[in-house]
C-alpha cells in the first residue's frame, strides 16, 4: 500500500548577505587609476566609496577595488573607509616675493 510522507509547506529561506553600513570619510581623495602604483596607506575612491592601499599589491591587475564591496582579490589589499562626497581641496600656498 502507498506511503503518505508529510510535506512541509513552509518558506523556504535565502541567507542574504547584508551590505554593510559605511560612514562617511567627508571629501573624495584622488579616483583610483587602474595598474597605477600606490604607496601603503594611500586613500582612492571609487565609485563614492574610499578605500586605503594596506599592500604593496594595490596596483595590480586584479586586485583593484571593488565599490559593490563584493568579494575579490581586492580585499587582501585594501580597506574599506567609508563613502565620501566631493573632493579634497588641493594644498596650495601663497606665492611669496622677494624684496628688490
């Protein structure tokens, strides 16, 4: 005779990854160049978001930062600082004459 198995109707559950929340690190630093050279602790940003070179790898091919904040190569190299809006302005100092 048939068997009568309980099914179970219940939701089925996603994990999903929640993406994290970011503070702000105030104006944009220099947008990242990609297969460009920076020195450890050189702050980028790139698509809003600032990221500080911790590796002498941060300008290598496949290890450029990622503002989806997906998983990568990248995140051996570098680290998340916060969003950012506008830019830094540039360090200028007053000209100065010499007397004639």
């Amino acid at each position: 005779s048939p068997t009568t198995r309980p099914v179970s109707l219940a939701p089925t559950s996603i994990p999903i990854t929640p993406t994290p929340t970011l503070s702000s690190a105030g104006a944009c630093p220099e947008e990242y160049t990609p297969l460009s050279r920076y020195s450890v602790g050189t702050q980028v940003q790139l698509g809003g978001i600032v990221f500080e070179c911790v590796d002498i790898a941060c300008g290598y091919d496949g290890f450029e930062p990622e503002p989806s904040l997906e998983d990568g190569l990248w995140w051996q190299v570098w680290d998340v600082i916060g969003t950012c809006s506008g830019t830094y302005a540039p360090a200028t100092s007053s000209p100065t004459t010499r007397p004639v």
